[in-house]
C-alpha cells in the first residue's frame, strides 16, 4: 500500500476551509487555500469523526455526523436542516479532486451523512472530507477494491468484534489504525452494547471502565442514536475509521442480547414495549450511524436487508451474514425439534444466496463474514466455575455429556447440514469462515457430513468484551489452559483455542495461502501495547489450518 494511516496528520485533521461559503460549491473547495485551526474556544461540528465502509471497484460509502448548534446533540430531534458539502480527492491536501457534491441533513436521520460517492477508480487510496460553512471535517483515508478482472498479489484485512464500552479501552482499533497496510477492517458484530451502566462490564464484578450514555438498557430510537453516538466518540475508534474503510454486519447486541426473528432473550415485552419495534429503532440507529449499505443503498430508512457480497478482483468473494434477522427461536440441546429442518439461522433467501455465491464464485478465497461459530463444537462437562463462565460467552445446555453451543450454528444443525453439504457436493474450494461473537480466539477444521473438512473457520477474540478468566474472576492463562486443552480433546478438528485474551485479528491473503494473525491487548489501559498471540494459515486447496510461526510484517 503506497499511503499509510499516518497520512490522515492531526494537522489536516482539523484545518477550517477559509473563506470558502456553502453557496460557492465543491467546484473550488480543491483549490482554496486552508487556513489556520480555529480557535480553540470553537467546537467543530464533526465531532464524531469521519468514516468509509463497503467499498466497491468504483465506489464508496462516506460518513459524519454534524452538529449543528450546541443543542442538536444526537437522539435530541432538535436542531436546523444543514447543507454538507463533501470531496474525494487522490492526495490530503485536495489539489487533485475526483468527486464532490452537497448534502442535506436533518432531524430525520439525526445529523448524520451517508454519501454513496461513485465514479472512482479500482485499487485506488483517496481522501475525503465535509465541509459546513467554513468548517472542516476531519480528513479520511479510504480505498476502493480492485477491478473484477484484476488478481491483486495480496490483500489484507482487519477483522474484529465485540466491543463493549463499559468493558475496557478500544485500544485494538488504534494499533489497527496505526498499521498503513489495511486494505478494510472487517467487522462481524456486537459494535456496540445495548446495556446499562454495571451490566455485563469489566470482570464478574461487573466493574465499569467506561459508563454508557444514556445510562439506562438502550430500547428506542433516540437511546439507540445516543448510543451510537457515545461510541463514535472514542478516539482510538475515530482513528481507525478515519483510516481504513469497514465492512460491517450486526450480531445481537446492535438491538438486544439473544436476538432472533421475533424476540430476544433479553427483551421483555411488557416493560420494554413491542418487540419489532425495538428492532425497528435499532437498525434505523445503526443505518444512520454505520458506513454501510442496507438493502443495496447508503439511504438510511429505505431497508433492512445488511447480507451482501463484495469483490475483491478474482483474489476474494466476501459474503457477509446476517444471522439474527431470520433465525428461529433458540432450543436447548437436548430438545429434540433442535434438528428439525424448518429450524433456520439464516432463513429461507439468505442461506441459498449464500450456497451460489460459494459455488458461482469466480474468486480463488470464498469468505464468509459469519458473526456465529459454524464448527461444531462440544463443550465438555466442567466444575461449576467454568460451566458458568463458558456459558456466558458460548451459550450451552449442560448436560450429563458434552454439550453443543445451541446459539451458534450447533443449535440449527439442518441449516449447517443443507449448506455445508452444498459445499461439499460442488467441489468448491477455499470456504474460510470469518467469524466473531464468542470473545474468544479459535482455528479450526470445518468437517463435512462426513467428517473431512470442506471449510475452515477463524475467530477471532473481543475487542473488549468478557471472556471466560473474566467471568471466572481468575489470573488469564491459568484455569483456562485445562479447560482448552479440554475442548481440544473432546473436539480434534478445533486446532487452536484461546479462552483469556482480548485484541484483534489482521487476515493476509494471496492465491496460496491466507493466514490470520491474532493480536493481544490489555484493555484496561488506554494506552496498551501489543503482543502478537498466534498465527494460524489455510493453504489453497487444503481446507485445513497450520500453526504459522510468525505474523506477516506491517
């Protein structure tokens, strides 16, 4: 990659456009001169930061949120229509303009800004940035994805999940942010927590790091607007954004802990009002708030279909998942309707899109953006302590045996069966599931019907949220080094696992092999270093994974 991270400068950061009204245009905004900050008494109206997502051969979606008066805070429904005006350039300093326009916002989608900027060119960096009057965003980092025809030598992704920010730092995303070699940050769920202050927090004793705003269990439009907004608030988070473009889907707590198509665990109908409606504020929040396209478009409001598949050259095919929208109500282990054919995680639409991606694909790495684990996994019987603490992160019902993850793939097994069988059946080649949720780090074979593998699978670790020394209340690499070595024996197909540690995942992609690399992060500190945890690769071809000894260089 020939710009790096470092390139978006605080200098440029917060520079004003001089002189420059809304009535002049973008037309001259790429030859005016910027002038000096603003005094520091001035709040900018870009106060949540800048950021980019989904991007395509010859587009890109754009993001920010203005505040246009002290009052128009998020989620308040007060403040004035304002005209945003936008650029992307080929260089920071906006000498060499590709695209700009004007935008409009107001109360209706909360200040926020989503601009589908299209006609740019394939593999491309740009930078870009809003304007209000003569104040400026900040400026962002972002980069299309190669042409259909084209076979770049190597991509690489950030891959993430589960943030909470009650539960510790976002310092994962600033060492991501400071790397300068992502092409996206892949993003498979949980970006933000639905909770109140000292719930699900820091450790079992439900510490809070950080207390959420509003402090109350998120349920309407205007908590789950604030919500969003508390978030883009974290500088380590604005980095990162600012930085690399993301690809995002939603697991559960975008809207409520155990979600499925017409309920959640979590949500209690006769306090917290009907349930689609709740599911109605939340993704109309995450629409507004998220670089995303739903339903094919960056127009918050006109859909709520997230699943999607972006290209990247004939290198990767990236499909990404929604398994919360259209699942079946969740089963225990030991009810027998749990293999029951009409039992779905993925419905009706969504699980035979995803069968043709896989086999129509013109690509070499047919990825799959799966916020649940696919691999079936059986839970050992544990002491008490850990049957608790692994509950809270993979979901089971105890039984006298070793027990499956019934909130995963494992608890809609016809569903896994039709698509893995798919797979399998049409010879397709190099299926690596990309997935979250679990707050823990895992490699694994993913076997067929008949037990040889037909996919992998990499997961990677929270960027914040409890894991199971967390829950335990024990020193990490302790309790949990039998309590893995534990699954590994009940489940030789799982060929790496780590139980303790937070952090994110880098994934590097050639024709030959991918390999992803797991980094760890005390998220206690806001300022923590990080250690490099594992490295695990899938060569072409092979549909299983190798411990690699070292993680590619940044």
């Amino acid at each position: 990659m020939s710009t790096s991270a470092a390139a978006v400068h605080p200098g440029r950061r917060h520079l004003l456009l001089g002189g420059v009204g809304l009535a002049a245009g973008l037309g001259a905004l790429g030859s005016e001169t910027l002038s000096a900050p603003a005094d520091s008494s001035t709040v900018s109206p870009f106060r949540h930061g800048v950021a980019s997502g989904d991007p395509l051969p010859d587009a890109v979606v754009l993001w920010t949120r203005v505040t246009p008066t002290e009052q128009a805070l998020p989620g308040s429904g007060i403040g004035p229509a304002v005209a945003v005006r936008w650029e992307v350039a080929l260089d920071d300093g906006f000498t060499r303009v590709a695209r700009s326009g004007t935008a409009v916002t107001n109360v209706d989608r909360d200040h926020t800004v989503k601009v589908d900027a299209t006609g740019l060119q394939p593999a491309t960096d740009y930078f870009y940035r809003f304007a209000v009057g003569d104040e400026a965003s900040p400026v962002g980092r972002t980069r299309t994805a190669p042409a259909p025809s084209n076979t770049p030598k190597r991509l690489r992704f950030g891959v993430v999940s589960c943030a909470n920010w009650q539960a510790g730092w976002f310092s994962a995303y600033r060492h991501l942010a400071e790397r300068g070699d992502l092409d996206a940050v892949i993003h498979l769920g949980d970006y933000l927590y639905e909770y109140e202050p000292g719930m699900y927090s820091y450790g079992h004793r439900n510490e809070d790091i950080r207390r959420h705003d509003p402090p109350r269990e998120i349920v309407s439009l205007r908590d789950y607007r604030r919500r969003h907004a508390q978030y883009k608030t974290d500088p380590d988070l604005q980095a990162l954004h600012a930085a690399v473009p993301f690809i995002v889907t939603w697991d559960d707590h975008e809207v409520a802990d155990g979600s499925w198509a017409h309920g959640a665990f979590e949500h209690q109908p006769g306090r917290e009002g009907p349930y689609d409606r709740r599911v109605r504020a939340a993704q109309r929040a995450y629409d507004e708030w998220m670089p995303v396209r739903i339903s094919g478009t960056a127009e918050p409001g006109d859909g709520s279909k997230i699943y999607r598949r972006l290209q990247f050259g004939q290198l990767v095919d990236l499909s990404m998942l929604d398994l919360r929208s259209y699942r079946s109500k969740r089963v225990a282990a030991d009810d027998p309707a749990i293999g029951e054919p009409r039992r779905t995680i993925a419905g009706g639409h969504q699980l035979p899109w995803l069968a043709a991606n896989l086999a129509t694909s013109p690509c070499r790495w047919k990825l799959i953006g799966n916020p649940v684990m696919v691999t079936p996994v059986r839970l050992p019987p544990r002491p008490a302590a850990q049957e608790f603490a692994l509950r809270q992160v993979v979901s089971f019902t105890p039984l006298r045996s070793a027990a499956p993850n019934t909130d995963a793939w494992d608890g809609y097994p016809s569903d896994r069966r039709r698509l893995l069988d798919r797979v399998e059946a049409e010879g397709t080649k190099d299926v690596v599931f990309l997935t979250g949720d679990v707050h823990t780090a895992w490699a694994n074979d993913v076997p067929g019907t008949g037990g040889v593998p037909v996919a992998t699978e990499l997961v990677c670790s929270s960027i914040t949220s409890n894991n199971v020394d967390d829950f335990i209340g024990a020193r990490p690499r302790t309790v949990s080094l039998a309590l893995e070595a534990a699954i590994q024996d009940e489940n030789p197909h799982v060929r790496f696992v780590n139980l303790d540690d937070h952090g994110y995942c880098v994934l590097d992609v050639t024709a030959a092999r991918i390999q992803m690399d797991w980094f760890a992060v005390d998220r206690r500190d806001p300022r923590a270093a990080s250690s490099h945890l594992a490295s695990w690769a899938v060569r072409s071809g092979a549909a299983r994974v190798e411990a690699v000894r070292r993680p590619v260089e940044a």
